[in-house]
C-alpha cells in the first residue's frame, strides 16, 4: 500500500495545533469541516512523502522528526487554520 506520510503527520498533529491555536483565539472553529479544510490547505503546502513499506514509514518518519519536517507540518497548519478562521465554509 502506498501512503503519504505527509498526510499521516497532518492527521497525527491537527488536534494538537488547532486546540493550542484555539486556546489563544477564541473563536477558532474546530468542526470537522474546518478540520477538513484546515488539513486540506495544510497538505496542498506540504511536500508528498511517499511510502510503500513499514520500513519506509519508520525511517521517513525518523528523518521526519530529526529534519524539522514536524516543525514545517506545524506552521503549515496554522497558516491554514488562519485562512480558515477568516474565511470558514460553513
């Protein structure tokens, strides 16, 4: 099975960012349709990470967290967590 790690990063960390960013505004909203847009906008300005194997996936996600590729996914979600506050869809 082929997996974008990217994407597993977003999913792992969208809770974590959106409820810290939402702990300093106040009226950040956290249904999951703003989640969705959030991961969304947050992926297309994330670079795919490819993976086939288990192995590829421990060792993407060792350099992933060494590179500062945690820290890239991080403002890449708050960047769009901003977007999506000022603009919500719903």
């Amino acid at each position: 099975m082929i997996i974008n790690y990217s994407e597993l990063a977003v999913k792992e960390l969208i809770n974590e960012v959106l409820q810290a960013y939402a702990s300093q505004n106040p009226g950040t909203c956290k249904c999951e349709r703003c989640k969705n847009d959030i991961m969304a906008l947050a992926l297309n300005n994330l670079p795919p990470k490819y993976v086939v194997t288990d192995i590829g996936r421990v060792y993407t996600k060792a350099v992933f967290d060494q590179v500062g590729g945690k820290a890239q996914v991080i403002a890449a979600l708050t960047s769009a967590i901003q977007r999506v506050r000022q603009h919500p869809r719903h």
